[in-house]
C-alpha cells in the first residue's frame, strides 16, 4: 500500500499565493502578495484559515488546524533559537539586545535595563518587489 498522493494545492486568495502539499498536512505554506491594495482592517489568522478554507477545499476546521500548525511550527523554531526562512518572503530571527544603562523618566532615576531577546524580521526580494 502506497502513502498519501503527493499533491501541492496552488492558489491565489485575496491577493496571495498559497501553496500547501497535502501529502504531508503542511510541508510548506509559501505566501506571495499579489495586489498592493490596503485592507481597511488587518488580514487575522482567521482570516487567513478561512481563506484557505476557501480556495483550497478544506473543511474550516482542518484549514484552522493547518495555519495553526505553520505559525506554531515557526513559533516553536523562533524558541530554539532557530532561524525561519520563507523563500520570497522573508526571514525570521532571534537577537539578543545587550544590556545597558537607562532612566526612569518620570524620577531621572538611573537603572539598568537587562539583556532581551527579540524577534527580527526581514523581508526577503520577492516580498519587497511586490510592496514596492
């Protein structure tokens, strides 16, 4: 008995390219932005699960559960220290902020911020392109 079809589900929604592989739940969600136009209210995970949803023609629930798993996956990478790269659209990464001297300003008391870390992103060319 052979394994699930291996099949990459490609579609435009809302102005994005979503292609998901299906033989393995989410091998990789790649997003293009298509259109340059500004939505009133942000695009939300929801939205985003109802979307595909939509396009792909999946039950909401297993499209909810895929997006879930993609920002969850990336979320889990980020705490390792990872670094997350989505081809055309951008990188993922963890720095550490040094620790420094600061004031409070309401006292002009001197105290001292400690070390953070902090997720950076940077767009990659294809996201670029498509903003500019």
């Amino acid at each position: 008995m052979s394994g699930p079809e291996k099949r990459v589900i490609k579609k435009s929604i809302c102005g994005m390219i979503f292609s998901i592989d299906t033989a393995s739940a989410v091998c990789y969600l790649r997003v293009e932005y298509l259109r340059k136009e500004v939505r009133e209210m942000p695009l939300t995970k929801s939205d985003i699960a109802q979307i595909v949803a939509q396009k792909a023609g999946l039950p909401k629930s297993r499209a909810d559960s895929v997006v879930s798993l993609v920002f969850d996956s990336i979320q889990e990478s980020l705490q390792m220290g990872e670094r997350v790269s989505i081809v055309s659209f951008g990188t993922f990464d963890v720095r550490t902020n040094k620790g420094r001297m600061g004031r409070n300003p309401k006292t002009g008391e001197t105290i001292y911020i400690p070390e953070k870390k902090s997720v950076k992103f940077k767009a990659g060319k294809g996201l670029k392109e498509t903003v500019r």
